[in-house]
C-alpha cells in the first residue's frame, strides 16, 4: 500500500505539472505510463503486459 500512495501522489504531481509545460520529454512520458499502469494493475488485480521497445 505505501508505494501505491507514494505512485499515485507522483502520476498526480506530474499530471498538474504538465498543464504548465508545452512539451515534455519522452522519458518522463514512459515514467508517467509506467506509474500509471502499474496502478491500474495494482486496483484491478489483472497481468499486465508492458513492452516499452
């Protein structure tokens, strides 16, 4: 459960960040996705497959 919070706190951080920024780069895009899908795989209890190549 913390590092739930602790992903949650940064996906939602980045996300505020962003409406400020043009532009971001793509590492901080794939970080963002990251995060993110591992939430969605932590709530609804499901094998997710990622390949970011």
């Amino acid at each position: 459960m913390p590092g739930f919070i602790s992903k949650f706190s940064k996906i939602m951080r980045q996300s505020l960040e962003s409406t400020f920024n043009e532009l971001d780069t793509i590492e901080n895009e794939i970080s963002f996705l990251t995060d993110y899908l591992e939430l969605q795989n932590y709530v609804l209890k499901i094998d997710l497959i990622m390949n970011l190549n």
